[in-house]
C-alpha cells in the first residue's frame, strides 16, 4: 500500500523572502528589516498594504511566488512583537 505524505500548508512567505535577500541581496536586508519593524510615534511607519505591495513586486521580479497579502505582513507583524 502507498501512502501519500501530508502537506501542511504554511504561512512562510515573508520569512522565505528574508531569507532570499539575506542570501541574495545581503545589502538590501537593513531597508526590509525598516520597512517591516520601524514604528514612529506608537503606529507603523510604513503601512500594511504597502509593504505588502514591495514584497509582491520583490517576489514576482525574482520568481518567488505570486506575492504577498496585506493580512500577511498584519499577522507577521503582530507575530514579532
């Protein structure tokens, strides 16, 4: 009897992009670390959606999938604090 191994699905697209600019873009990684973590006053210096949006285009420009939600860098964000 074959059996089939289980896939679970995970939310690691932003940690795979980090990953990619840490092996591929090394001097690039201090400006995505700012656009994901900088807070200015209590509140996101850069807004979900739009890095959202830079992380999309880094993914499709380097072939890394079709891109990144706003929810996405909400629940990444949420989870570093």
């Amino acid at each position: 009897m074959t059996v089939i191994p289980t896939l679970t699905p995970t939310n690691a697209k932003i940690p795979q992009i980090l990953e990619h600019v840490t092996d591929c873009w090394p001097d690039d990684l201090p400006t995505l670390n700012e656009y994901l973590y900088a807070r200015q006053y209590g509140d996101w210096k850069f807004a979900h959606q739009d890095v959202a949006d830079a992380l999309t285009d880094y993914c499709r420009a380097n072939n890394l999938g079709s891109g990144v939600s706003e929810a996405s860098v909400r629940r990444w964000r949420k989870a570093q604090r």
